[in-house]
C-alpha cells in the first residue's frame, strides 16, 4: 500500500503541474476524463447521469470547461433543449497531457527502483495483468 501511496502522490503532483493555471474543479476534471472515453458526443444529461451529479451541477462544469475551450457545446439536431457536449481539440490536448503526466510520474517511480526490486515488481504484477480486464471501479479488489 505504501508503494502504491507513493505512486498515486506522484501522479497527482504531476497532473496538478499540467493543470497548473486553469481553475478546474474535481467534477470539471472528472467530465473530461468522461469525455475523453465517451466515443461519441455525450448530452449533459447523459454526462451527469456517468458522473453521478445533478444536471444543473454538470451544466455549470461544462459551462466552465467551454469557457476555458476544452469541450464544445451544441444543440441537439432533434432537440433542442438538449446540449450535447465533446472535447475540444484543446480539450483533448489538454487530457492527453495529464495521461502523459501520470505515466511520467509512474515511469520516474519504477526508475527509482534497482534492477532487482523491479523484477520482484514485475513479477507481483503478473498474474494481475494476466486477467482479461480489469473490475468495474464501482467493485473492490482487483
């Protein structure tokens, strides 16, 4: 556990210097991660109802995310009233950008380990990464 602590710290101080400037909050962050695995535009609905707020709460992250340009709004061809809501360009640099910032902060951490301890880690992982995929985030273990 205290590897993995170490790990997550890591990842989260290189993410908060890639966002460094642009006053995001935790929901906004979360919609554009949600954005960034959606395959399609998503309705603001569609993207409260994945992230588990309000439609007002997730309309005012996404009004907040295409102020800063990282997402696009568009009326429903069919419907009005409905927003549907995708990644900018920028948006998309900018989540390609924190990915980027945790598998450097990841790839720092394994290269702080010896020769040794990072075979003993892989092999610890191994049976882990053999599985065909991994768990819903809604479920423990792994």
């Amino acid at each position: 556990m205290a590897f993995l602590s170490r790990l997550k710290k890591s990842g989260e101080a290189h993410i908060l210097g890639v966002a460094r400037g642009l006053d995001l909050s935790l929901s906004q962050m979360r919609a554009l991660f949600v954005l960034a695995d959606s395959q399609r535009e998503l309705a603001v609905h569609e993207l409260a109802s994945l992230l588990g707020l309000s439609v007002a709460t997730t309309g005012r992250a996404v009004q907040g995310l295409a102020r800063a340009d990282l997402v696009t709004r568009r009326e429903d061809a069919h419907d009005r009233r409905v927003k549907r809501v995708r990644l900018s360009e920028q948006g998309r640099r900018f989540v390609d950008g924190l990915v980027q910032a945790h598998r450097d902060a990841v790839r720092e951490c394994l290269e702080s380990l010896s020769d040794p301890e990072r075979d003993q880690l892989s092999q610890a992982l191994a049976p882990i990464l053999a599985r065909d995929a991994l768990p819903p985030a809604t479920t423990t273990g792994c």
